[in-house]
C-alpha cells in the first residue's frame, strides 16, 4: 500500500509542479511568448488562454486513458502519462522566445500544452482511481486524500522552486533565463515515478473483474453514458466548485494580487504556500472524518463554507494588509481542503469497476476544462470588463450554491464494497 501511494503521489505531484510553475511565472511567459502590446491584460489574457487550452484537451485525455486503464489495466495507463507529462515540460522550459522565433513560439507553447492536458487527463483521475482500489474499505477516504495532497505537494515544490529562482537570482536574469531551470528539472522527477511504478502491482479490484472477464472489453465510454450518464453529470457538478476554486486561489491569485492589489511576487508566493500548508493539513483531516461519518456530511461543510465565506474573505484582501491578506487566504484553503479531502473517495465509490477509471477521468476532466482550466481567464476578464474587484468572489459562490444542490442527489457508499 505504501509503495502504490508512493508511485501515485509522485507521477501526480509532477503534473501539479508544472502547472504551478505556469502560474508563477504567467507574467514572464507572457512577455516572452507573445508579441508586445500596450494593454498589459492582452498578454496575460492569452497566456491564461493557453493555460485554458491545455484543459481543453484533458476531456480527451480522460477518453483515452480511460480507454487504455479500464481496458488493459491502470498500470500501464498511469506508465504512459507521466512519461507524456515529463518531456513536455522539459521542452517548456527549452523553448525559443517570441523574439528570437516570433509566431512559433506561442505555436509551439499552445502544443506543449495540448500535449500536458492530454496527459493530466489520464494522470490524476488515474492515479485517484488506482489508490483507492487498493485500500481497505475503512480508509478509503484517507488513501484517497493522498492524491489531493500529492497535487498540494506538487504545486508547494512549484511555488518554493519559483520562490529560489526569484530570490536567488536578479530580476532581468529571471525573466531572461531563470525561470526555464525547474521546468527542466521536471524530466528527472518524471523518470523516478516512472522507475517506481514498474514495480507497483495491478489493482486487486481491476484483476478480480478481469479474472471474471466483467471488465469493460471495448467501448468503456458507450458504456459509461449509457449505465452511468446521470452520475457522470452528478459527479461533474460536485467538482466544478473545487476546480474553480482551487485554481482561482493556486493559479490566478498570483496574479490578481500583484497586478490588483499591488502585492509583491514574493508575497504573493508567501501567501500562495501558507494556502497549500493549511490544504495539506486540512485534506487529510476531513478525509479520515469522512471515513468514519461519510463523505456527504464533510463536503457539505465545505461547501457552505465557500457559500458564505468567499466574499467576506475578497473583502478582506482589499484592504491590501499582508496579515489580513494572509488570514483571508488561510480561510479560503480551509474550506477547500475540508471539501475535497473526501471527495476523492466519494467519486471512486459512485462509479462501478468496469467503467471507473473512465468515468473517473471524464467527471474530473470535464470539470476542469470547462471550469477549473477557464476560471484564471474568466476572473481576469471579469475584472478587465467590470473593475469590479469582487467579481471572482461572485463567480465562487454561484459555482458552490449549485455544487451543494448536486451533492444532495448523490448516495454516499463509504461502507459499502467496491462494485
């Protein structure tokens, strides 16, 4: 069990420490990439645009690894998309400039990030699905969490390698070449959790359906939507908040902080850490309530508490105050952390063995490309139409009213078997 939450932590870790350091570094891509403009929103708009883009194709990573781990077993599902995420980013981080290639260069940032979201498509529902199978029925919720704090680790290891860079090295020397080293240093991490996973054995739930032959031979997504499409539509609906969310606070809040608020980067990844810790320390809690009441009463806690918490806490970074900033962040990662601890578990549960790993990847994938992935543009499109600095905090709430009205429809199996 150790060695499967190892090998499952690492692979999905790496895809998180690419994303975050896309995020961190969001300013400096956009300058590099894309042609100069006078309007600095129209840069940072395309750069979030290709970081959208990237989730476009995760529903087709979803389809595909979907494909391939239900049909032919998670292993090799999971061997092929961490190997799909360490050389992409590699590659990010030994691109040409707009200057030195012009239009080539946001061409071939676009691929580079069709090709992650192809594989985080298959990576992170992959790795939730292949955790839980393996873990004993009373720490399902637990084991589950440890793919959401993997992600924490993952984004922290991103935020504290772009915190070095900016600390260690002047300014000009970060935008100039600085930022490329820890997108390099990513092939490395990706080639040790491929070394680990060759030895982690097959899920006992999938080889006891094989053994059967009630695996899903051919078609797992004919069969998802035509036995399991309103819990397919469920499951998105109770995870379009927390995508939302947790890349508003991990991604676009970098941003929002310095341009909006005047914050300075170093700050902003300050208080961009002090988010993971309290997540990594709130996950984990919530999950292991959740094993022992169920994963519907803990997420409901969340869930209000973004309801009525988001906009008092948006408030609060107005007054462009660190400690208040900092009080406000820590807030809003309790809540994410008391949500999404179970709710790992809770999507594994909903979905039988011979579909999940596709309905897995699709609920998640889906949620992420069409919410998650667009909400950095959104929110910053929301504040450049509007000025209205509340206007992220609005998009929140409204995404979590309707995540609470999805989740009293869905039945809560944690002390029921793996089907």
């Amino acid at each position: 069990m150790k060695r499967v939450v190892v090998s499952g932590m690492i692979g999905n870790g790496l895809e998180w420490f690419d994303y975050a350091l896309y995020g961190h570094f969001a300013t400096i891509i956009a300058a590099q990439f894309f042609p100069p403009s006078e309007d600095s929103w129209d840069a940072l708009l395309i750069t979030y645009g290709v970081f959208a883009a990237g989730f476009v194709m995760r529903p087709l990573g979803a389809i595909l690894f979907g494909w391939i781990g239900d049909t032919f077993g998670r292993r090799r599902a999971l061997a092929i998309s961490i190997l799909m995420m360490a050389i992409p980013t590699a590659c990010l981080g030994l691109l040409p400039t707009y200057a030195q290639i012009g239009f080539m260069a946001p061409i071939l940032l676009t691929l580079i990030r069709l090709l992650q979201g192809l594989s985080l498509g298959g990576e992170f529902s992959g790795s939730v699905t292949f955790i839980v199978e393996h873990a004993p029925m009373k720490h399902r919720g637990l084991a589950g969490s440890t793919t959401k704090i993997s992600m924490c680790i993952g984004i922290l290891l991103g935020s504290l390698a772009a915190g070095a860079v900016t600390r260690l090295l002047p300014p000009e020397d970060v935008a100039a070449w600085g930022w490329r080293i820890p997108f390099v240093l990513g092939l490395g991490v990706g080639l040790v959790g491929l070394y680990i996973r060759s030895f982690v054995p097959e899920s006992p739930v999938y080889l006891n359906h094989k053994e059967q032959e009630t695996v899903s031979e051919h078609t797992p997504v004919a069969e998802l939507f035509r036995h399991s499409g309103m819990t397919l539509l469920k499951a998105v609906g109770i995870y379009q908040v927390i995508t939302i969310a947790f890349y508003i606070v991990l991604v676009f809040m970098v941003s929002y902080m310095q341009k909006q608020l005047g914050y300075s980067l170093k700050d902003t990844l300050t208080l961009n850490t002090v988010a993971l810790l309290v997540m990594m320390a709130s996950l984990p809690a919530a999950a292991a309530i959740s094993d022992r009441v169920g994963r519907k009463p803990v997420m409901v806690v969340g869930g209000i508490g973004f309801l009525l918490t988001t906009i008092p806490m948006f408030l609060l970074l107005q007054q462009q105050d660190f400690a208040v900033a900092a009080a406000a962040i820590v807030i809003m990662s309790l809540f994410t952390g008391i949500y999404l601890g179970p709710c790992s578990a809770l999507l594994v549960e909903i979905f039988p063995t011979r579909v999940r790993y596709t309905g897995m990847a699709l609920a998640l994938n889906v949620s992420a490309a069409v919410f998650g992935g667009t909400a950095p543009w959104v929110c910053s499109k929301l504040l450049q139409t509007t000025q209205d600095p509340l206007s992220p905090a609005y998009y929140i709430t409204a995404t979590a009213l309707l995540a609470l009205v999805v989740l009293r429809f869905l039945p809560d199996r944690y002390r029921e078997p793996l089907t």
